[in-house]
C-alpha cells in the first residue's frame, strides 16, 4: 500500500485474494494426496507395522481435520474479500 492509496483498494483485494486462492490449492493438493495414500495402505502381516501405519494414518487424519476447519476460514476471508469487509476490524 502506498501512502495516498485507498486502504483494502480492487488491488489489493485481488493480491490476498490470490493469496487465500494459493494457500486452498496447496491445501486441497494435501487431502487428495491423503487419499490416495490411505487407499494404498499396504496390509502388513506384522502386528506392530500395522500398528504405526495405523498411528500414522491417525494423525495425518487428525492433521487434515485441522487443514479443513482451516479451508473453511479462506473460504469466509474470500467472501469478506466479495463484500469488501475484509481486512477491517469486525468489532
């Protein structure tokens, strides 16, 4: 922002906005590969293997669970972005 720019201009708007698009892409990428890894999950004969790919696939579950409450907060900064609230103080 320069100093006799319009706060939270069309600009600058489209930068976070591409910013928030970037970040849910990368995101996204992550619970697609999650997926897929889980549906590869190999069948190990050995009790405890089968243990620590369960404890693995546990947290990366947990982790997605994070990254989706986390989707879901770009999701409500890209409609603030929409109705130009976002970027000033809702209190």
């Amino acid at each position: 922002a320069g100093k006799d720019e319009e706060y939270m201009n069309e600009a600058q708007q489209a930068h976070f906005k591409n910013i928030l698009n970037l970040w849910k892409q990368q995101l996204m990428e992550e619970v697609d590969l999650t997926v897929g890894h889980m549906k590869e999950g190999d069948n190990y004969a050995d009790l405890v293997d089968r243990a620590s790919m369960e404890a693995d696939f546990n947290l990366e579950l947990r982790t997605r669970d994070r990254e989706r409450k986390l989707i879901r907060k770009i999701e409500q900064a890209m409609d603030s972005i929409d109705t130009g609230d976002y970027g000033f103080c809702e209190d």
